[in-house]
C-alpha cells in the first residue's frame, strides 16, 4: 500500500522505516529539512537502537523516501499517518495540538482523492471527531477522507521492536472500510497472532492516555512507599518483590527511584487531566496531580540526600552524575530526572559533572551550565560525591574497586535502586538509596547475595514499558 508518515521524530521514523520493511511504498515527510536530509542519506538523526539498520534496508529496497512537501504527501498516499509531537501547551496541562492541525490543514487542500487520515499521535479524547470536521471543510468537493486513530505504544530503546512486533494494536474506526484498510496495512503482525482491538475513536484515543496514567500510578506508588520506608525504616525493594508475588499486582514497574519522565508520561498524565476537567470529570481524575507531585517529589528528595551526604552544604562540592537521559538506550533528555537533579545540585553550588552514553550532546545543549562528558572516568575524577540516576548497563558493569581508585570520597547514591550494594560496600563505598535502609555495619539489606535475604529470589528484570513516543 502507499502510505505517507507525516512527522518523522522518534515514533514517524521508525514507523516510516518499519511500515517500508515490511513492504509498503512509505513517503515520510517533515518541516525539518536538516532531518529530512539525514534520513534520505540513511542517518538517524537521534539514538534508537536497530534503527539504522531498518532505515538502510528500507531506503535500498526503493520502498522509503522522504519529502518536507505536504502536496507530494497527498499524492501519494491511499494512507496517511499522523505522527507529530503533542507537547503541553505553555502555561497549561493541556495537549498542545498546534501540529497536529497544521498537518490536517496543509495536507486536505491538496488530497486528489478519498483517503483514510489515520492519527498516531497522543490526543485528548474527542480530537478524531473534531479533525473530520476540520477536513470535511478543506478538502475538495467529492474527495472523502475518514479520519481514524490508532495510538502507538512504543518504548524509546525498543521501537523498532515494539514496532514491528506489538503487543497490541488499537484502532479507533467509525466505518467497516476504514478498519478494513488498516487490517491490511498491518497484515504481517496480524498474521503473527497480535491482537487486533477494533473500537471506535474516542475509545482509542482514551486507551494511550489511560495506560500511560496507569503506569504513572504505579510508579508514583511505589515512589511514595519508598518515602514510607525511609520514615519508618523499612526497605521498599523487599516490599516491592512481596507485592510484586502478588499476580493482580505484578512486580513490573514497582522499582522506586528517583521516578519516570521522558517527553511522554509526564506531559501525558497532565493532558488527560486538563482533558477530564473540560469534560467535567476532573474529579474522577484528581488523584492523577498526586501521581504528578510524588514523581516530581521524588527529584527534591534525591538532591535532598546528596545535600544529607555533603555535610549540609553542596557548595563547591565536586559531584558526578551518572546518567543524562530519562533512560537508558536513548539519547533524549526530555524532562530527565537525571538532568533535573543535576541542575539542582549546580543551584545548590555544587560543581556537576554529567556523564551519559549517548545523552551527553543533548544535556550540553539543554544545560549548558554542567560539565557533560562522555569519558566516565573522567567524569568521576575527584568526586566527593556519585549519584546513579540513569539504569544505563554500563553503569551495572562498573568496578567499584576501580573507580574508589578515582573519586576522592567514595560516597554513592543509588537513584535507581539498581546496582549491588553490597558490592559497592565491599569497596569501601557508603551507598544510600531512596527508601532502602542499611545495617549498622553497612550490610545492604537487599542485595540477593546477602545471607540475611538468601531465601529472596530476583529474577532478572526486562526494562519497562512505561515510555512511548511522540
């Protein structure tokens, strides 16, 4: 089929290049000319692990091309998928879906013949009925195109994957055709056994928001029961693996920390309330600002602990964090807890330095005020002070033997409740962690190695799906 990708940032490129691989003529189309170059000369303009080799097989086959021109869209396409950012509005919750309407204004004048506009991008409820009004105004006399809605579920570091095989597809349709037509143009995952879930559009439109709510809930929960801990001196990741046993509660994204954020689930959360409140069931979501406020919480309690652990006083104290992204296996920076943190400490006097496998260009760019190395080593040069708070897997391979032998204080604060503490403990590290107490004699009291917890099992963990893309 001939599809068209409009939008070519994380979720439109990989969609552009997958739905090519798995054999449809795909045009994708930017405003982005310095993006649109990259792409066409087979360059991923941002990390997403398999992507480089999609987008070279796909370019070779003939199949993708790319084009900053909405009239050349609309020639081609029988199919055009939505795939711009939705940010929040400045000064409000609320989705901004400026994009999103350019992208429906510029391309109906110029559609030839009926079509399916299919949005991919994250809406508030009510937006597919709102856009076939729009369109039905622009397009020529004669030409119909249907709008439907079919929201990704993709996490950043696995796109390709969760692109190709999803653990579901969601189509919101208000016409047998349309859904008919999407069927066909995903035909190879169907055939692959992934669940088809046929709806109409508002329901659709609710499904991303909600399930990206919910894991914030969960999340925020857990990060709220770390708090708990920490006053009654408890330790959050043995109560998280008992309610994880627990199979209507279920252990995935029950690891506290210095909580989510990425260009997505944050901003998400916010529209969806924003949303109800003009609906006028605000209510029925209100707990969902408290999910908002621990996470955000969280990020003070972090810089709070580094504070406890310099003495009281930050300034002029030398400190390394490990991690600029919101992630690992990705280079974006958006909303990162990681960043956030270090900025604070910068505020609090300390001179920062941050290092990240991918993410150092793009935590330079948006804080430019911190040293951002891409040399670990270099990084944790004469640190009195190392904070981990990106579960990059370089950083679970670290020696802390090794790097004692560089830091000047071989002092850690585990934002991610991930590595061995009692490891680090062995080499002489003073380890602290969000919610996890420590044994007079610095024993972790969690670690699976510990005698004290040997009947604790810890199956190995699959990162979660808490991030999609915009």
């Amino acid at each position: 089929m001939r599809l068209t990708v409009i939008g070519t940032g994380y979720l439109g490129a990989v969609h552009a290049a997958c739905m090519a691989d798995i054999g449809h003529d795909v045009l994708g189309v930017d405003v982005d000319i310095e993006k649109i170059t990259a792409l066409t000369e087979g360059r991923t303009p941002f990390y997403e692990p398999g992507l480089d080799d999609v987008l070279t097989r796909a370019l070779a086959s003939g199949r993708l091309r790319f084009t900053t021109s909405l009239r050349e869209a609309a020639a081609h396409g029988e199919v055009h998928f939505i795939c711009v950012g939705t940010p929040q509005q400045p000064g409000s919750q609320a989705a901004d879906l400026r994009y999103v309407d350019a992208v429906v204004d510029g391309l109906a004048p110029h559609l030839p013949a009926s079509c399916l506009v299919v949005g991919k991008s994250t809406v508030p409820v009510g937006t597919t009925a709102r856009l076939t009004s729009r369109i039905a105004d622009l397009v020529r006399g004669g030409v119909r195109a249907e709008v439907a809605w079919n929201p990704e579920f993709l996490r950043e570091g696995f796109a390709v994957e969760d692109t190709l095989h999803p653990d579901r597809l969601v189509v919101g349709a208000t016409s047998r055709e349309a859904d008919e037509t999407l069927r066909r143009v995903y035909a190879p995952m169907l055939a692959a056994g992934v669940p088809y879930i046929s709806t109409d559009p508002n329901t659709a439109e609710l499904v991303k928001v909600a399930a990206n709510s919910f894991l914030a809930t969960k999340i925020s929960f857990i990060n709220a029961m770390a708090e708990v801990c920490d006053a009654a001196g408890a330790d959050v990741a043995t109560l998280a693996d008992a309610l994880g046993h627990d199979s209507r509660i279920g252990r995935r994204f029950l690891n506290a920390g210095v909580g989510f954020g990425g260009g997505c689930l944050p901003k998400d959360v916010r529209a969806f309330t924003a949303r109800a409140q003009e609906l006028g069931v605000g209510a029925a979501v209100a707990f969902l600002d408290q999910v908002d406020a621990i996470n955000q919480r969280q990020r003070a309690r972090t810089v709070a602990l580094a504070r406890q652990m310099a003495g009281g006083d930050l300034t002029g104290r030398r400190v390394t964090v490990l991690g600029a992204t919101f992630k690992p296996n990705s280079d974006d920076v958006r909303d990162s807890p990681a960043l956030a943190v270090a900025a604070a400490l910068h505020r609090e006097g300390a001179d920062v330095s941050v290092h990240d496998p991918e993410g150092t260009a793009n935590a330079r760019l948006a804080h430019p005020e911190l040293r951002c190395s891409s040399d670990l080593l270099a990084a944790c040069q004469g640190a009195e002070l190392v904070l981990h708070l990106t579960e990059w897997s370089q950083y679970r391979e670290l020696d802390p033997v090794k790097l004692a032998r560089v830091v000047r204080v071989p002092m850690l604060i585990d934002g991610r409740n991930g590595l061995a503490h009692t490891e680090w403990q062995a080499a002489g590290w003073t380890v602290k962690a969000l919610g996890r107490p420590t044994l007079p004699d610095g024993t972790d009291t969690h670690h699976p190695h510990d005698p004290l917890r040997a009947t604790i099992t810890h199956p190995a963990t699959e990162p979660d799906r808490a991030t999609t893309l915009a």
